[in-house]
C-alpha cells in the first residue's frame, strides 16, 4: 500500500511538472516566415510596450528606437527607451550569431550572457537583467519569445521573474523601417 501511494504521488509530481513546462522554440521550426535576426534587426526598428504587472495592469508604457547594424556574425542594437513617466534609458546589445539560429548576447544592465535560439518564425531567449526599482537594483530572469510576422513586424513577449516567481510581463511591437 505504501509502494503504491509513492508511485501515486511520483506520478502526481511528474504530471504537475510537465504541465508547467512552457513551450520549446523547437515548437515553432515549420512556422513563416522564416526570421534571421542579422536581417531583421540590421537598420533602424520602432517599437511600442507596454509592462504589466502580475494583475495584468499596465504599469509603464514606453517606445524604443533601435538602431541595428551587423558585421559579418557581430550585431550591435542600440536601443533608446522613452517611458510615459518621462524617463529614458539606453541599452546597448552586441550580439554574437554561433550558427544554426543559436545567439549570444551581452549589455551592460544584463549579468552575465543572454542565450537564444530562433526556428522558424520565433526567437526564444533567455537572460538576467539588473532592473532599477526604487532604491534598489534587482536581478530579474527573463524569457523573452519574438515572433516574426512579416518582413516589417514583429511581436514580442517576455515573462519576468525573481526566484521563480512570476512579476510579469513585457509585450512590445516592433516595425523596421523600409
């Protein structure tokens, strides 16, 4: 009997974790159009966001202008964030193509390297951000998705948490310019 409420409870613990498992960019391999980042993000992009909180309600709204340009497999994104507070942030990705859609990235605000993988339509990485917050600086994880919709648009949302537990999110529309 005993043996039998552990499997049940093993079984029960495989169940919930598998259904927390978030999607794979794997998911989106057949998915069109096809997005490479060096194309996408190489002249200036627009983008309008929003954060939301855990509730969902928006808590800042902002714009950003990006100015993208690669060399060979080294991208630079040199973003200018304007908030609907009023205040401005700079952000300055390199970023690095390893071959097969896998990419590295690095900024100042962010600790260490953000690693991501695109297949087919979508862009999935994942990174630690040091995020003012009154007083204090905290060290933020996001998993932030990119989805291609054509060769102007594309649409991002990245989840944020601390210690697993969910903050919340960052939508964003991007448009490059033609």
């Amino acid at each position: 009997m005993q043996r039998r409420l552990m499997l049940s409870a093993a079984a029960a613990t495989a169940l919930a974790a598998s259904g927390c498992a978030g999607p794979s960019v794997n998911d989106y391999a057949s998915e069109q159009p096809p997005l490479d980042l060096r194309q996408y993000f190489n002249g200036v992009v627009d983008a309008w966001g929003i954060f939301t909180d855990r509730s969902g309600k928006v808590v800042k709204r902002f714009t950003v202008v990006m100015h993208c340009q690669w060399n060979g497999d080294e991208g630079v994104l040199d973003e200018d964030f304007v908030y609907s507070d009023g205040t401005q942030q700079k952000r300055i990705w390199k970023l690095r193509h390893l071959g097969d859609g896998h990419y590295t990235g690095q900024a100042s605000d962010v600790i260490g390297t953000a690693d991501g993988q695109t297949r087919g339509n979508a862009f999935n990485w994942r990174y630690t951000l040091a995020l003012p917050v009154s007083d204090q600086v905290l060290h933020v994880q996001f998993d932030d998705w990119m989805y291609l919709m054509n060769d102007q648009v594309m649409l991002n949302k990245a989840s944020m948490s601390k210690w697993g537990v969910f903050l919340g999110e960052v939508t964003l529309s991007f448009t490059k310019r033609i």
